[in-house]
C-alpha cells in the first residue's frame, strides 16, 4: 500500500480550480462556522482532565479523554481495529490522550454525531463523505458509480491537492469538521431474486432498493434498475415480499444482514468502492498539540491497510459463506455497466457546471495516475 502523496503541481492546480469552483449544496460555502464553545453539559464523551504516566519514571502528563463514535456495530472491522488505533495513540502520546471508542451509533445518529464534531463535544467520528454533502455537494464524486477502479486509487484521489482543498479548506471552513482519513468499507455488489442479470438491460423494469439521496438512485439507475428508496431497517422484509427484487451492498453486509435468506444470487458489480471517513472537530484538532497531532495522522497511515486487509478478507469469506448458504455467485462483465453509468453520470449531472466540474477533475486524475 502506497504513503499518501500529492499530486504534480500542474494538475494539481487544474483540478483544485474545478473542485472549489464548483461545491455546492444546501450548506454550501456560506454555511455558519461552528460556535466557539460546545455545551460541555451535553457531552456524552467530553474531554476530562487527570493523570497518566508518561511511562519508564517519566514525568506525570496531564490525560485528555476524547470520544471516538461509529456508527458500525462493536463486530465489525472498523469499530474492532478502532480499539487498536485507540491504544496505540494513548501509547504513542505518551497518555497524553486518550479516546475511548464508542460503536453501535451508541451516542446519537451519524447526522447528530455531526452536530456534536461541530460544537467541539465529540472528538473522532467515522461515518462516509456523503454525509458532508451539505457543505459541498460534489463531495459524493467519491459515492458515483465506477467513481474508482480500487482502493489504492481512492485513496490517491482523497491525498490529491484538489480533494485535500474541498475536504479541508471549504468543508472544514464551513463545517468546522476536518477529515483525516478514508477508511475501505468494501466493494459495494449487487443481489438479486429470480433473475441471473450480466448487464444492464437484464435489470431493466426490476425495483433495486436504493438510499433517499439522490447519489444513490444514480447508482442504481447505471445498474439498469428501477430505483426504489427504502430505510435498511425495513429492507429485509421488502425483499422477502417482493416489494424490491434486490440491493446493493458490500458482501459482509449482505451476511450481516443476512438477505441471503430471501435473495437468490449476489452479482459482482463491484460498482462502488465504498469509502468511510475519519472526520475530528476542529476545535479539538486544534487544541491538541504539534506532537499530538502528528501521533494522530501516523496511528492513522498505519492502520488504514491493516483495515483495508480485514475487510478484505471478510469479503473473501463472505463469498464463500453465501455460497454455502445457496446464492450462486456472478462475475459478469463489467464494461456494460461502466458504459452505461457513463450515460447516466452524464445524463443526471453533466448539466449542472458544478457537477460537470468535480466528475471532469475526478476523470481527469484517473486518466494520469499511475500505481
């Protein structure tokens, strides 16, 4: 796995021009900047003071207790290295800080733990970029279909000079939330009940249950579904009744929430690599100190493959484990489905300038970078 690295200087600078340029959204770069002070009555996870050894005879070091929130459940792979990454900062900054992990959304809603980043009462959260479109729409470049062809491309594009500007220049002056890191969450596939698709027009007329955003029902439409917005809770049941045919998720969520049990294959789409982001309060980020900040954005680099390695694995397994369970597993050819989301990319967003804008710097990147 590559370090993070900057981009050349000249297209760097083509592409910071499109991606600032051209965010909007209902936040956009008027939004209010977070308050000064958060209501520290209200802090479920608030920094506390006290002591911690600085280890080997050293001198006392005054601890800070910062909250981490995920929305993922305790088993999961983020919430379980999060744990790790958690330790190894309190080791590494020498107790100086020390963040206790909350999984399981235990602490609010992603939109609310937003809120909390804000006001500087929650410290970490990991949630996705689309939940930053109010600030920047075209932060969901990342959500489009085949926005990515891996991983290591993804996380090319987020230590561009361009996505660096949207993410921690206007996001973070119009949020108060700065991202530190994507996090692999999987590649995103298709399931299906009664039908064996290996393009798009195979899923023409069939209903594929898709999130209330917009992104989302781009997404499916490029599958060649009929999007249908439906709450994860009550996706279970809208498959076994047949009010959806299918889904798209990664495949240790399809086993998670085991829709294996009313659907009838799993199609290799790959159609997404799903991202996470490691988002901190401004505030706080700029409380703690030089070193502490670089112990941070270290544990960070270290742990990102680690993570990307475990999903990848679950992934593996997963597939092996659907089998078993009775899905027959499809690897269609992917240049239908890419063509098509082209049409659909275009034909949704190619007349908005901004939109326009952000997909041409992310096109323009894929075509010069190299591994």
């Amino acid at each position: 796995m590559k370090k993070r690295r900057v981009l050349g200087v000249t297209m760097a600078v083509a592409m910071a021009a499109g991606l600032l340029s051209g965010c909007s959204g209902s936040g956009g770069n008027t939004a209010a900047p977070a308050p000064a002070q958060g209501n520290q009555d209200q802090q479920p996870a608030a920094e506390s003071s006290g002591e911690a050894a600085a280890g080997n005879g050293a001198e006392a070091v005054e601890a800070r207790e910062l909250s981490w929130y995920l929305g993922e459940a305790e088993s999961h792979a983020w919430s379980q290295i999060s744990y790790d990454i958690a330790k190894e900062i309190e080791e590494k900054s020498g107790g100086s800080l020390k963040i206790k992990v909350y999984p399981g959304a235990t602490l609010g809603t992603q939109a609310e733990a937003l809120d909390m980043l804000r006001t500087g009462s929650l410290a970490f959260e990991v949630t996705g970029p689309s939940i930053l479109a109010s600030f920047c729409d075209q932060v969901q470049v990342y959500s489009l279909p085949y926005a990515f062809d891996d991983a290591e491309q993804a996380y090319a594009y987020f230590a561009s000079e361009a996505s660096q500007k949207m993410y921690n220049e206007t996001i973070l002056n119009a949020s108060g939330v700065r991202t530190l890191d994507v996090w692999y969450y999987g590649d995103r596939n298709l399931t299906i009940k009664g039908k064996e698709p290996s393009q798009p027009s195979d899923l023409s007329g069939l209903s594929i249950r898709c999130m209330d955003t917009p992104i989302s029902k781009t997404v499916v439409a490029a599958l060649g579904g009929n999007p249908v917005p439906i709450n994860m809770s009550e996706l279970y049941l809208s498959l076994q009744t047949g009010v959806v045919a299918g889904q798209e998720n990664p495949v240790p969520t399809i086993i998670a929430q085991k829709f294996y049990e009313v659907q009838d294959a799993v199609v290799l789409t790959k159609h997404s690599v799903h991202l996470g982001t490691v988002e901190v309060s401004e505030q706080i980020w700029q409380s703690l100190t030089e070193e502490e900040r670089r112990v941070v954005t270290e544990v960070l680099d270290k742990y990102r493959p680690i993570i990307e390695e475990r999903i990848r694995k679950e992934t593996e397994e997963g597939l092996e484990t659907l089998k078993e369970q009775g899905m027959k597993v499809i690897e269609p050819d992917l240049a239908p489905f890419k063509e098509n989301a082209a049409k659909v990319i275009q034909d949704t967003l190619g007349g908005d300038p901004a939109w326009a804008a952000a997909i041409e710097d992310l096109n323009t990147f894929k075509e010069n970078w190299k591994k």
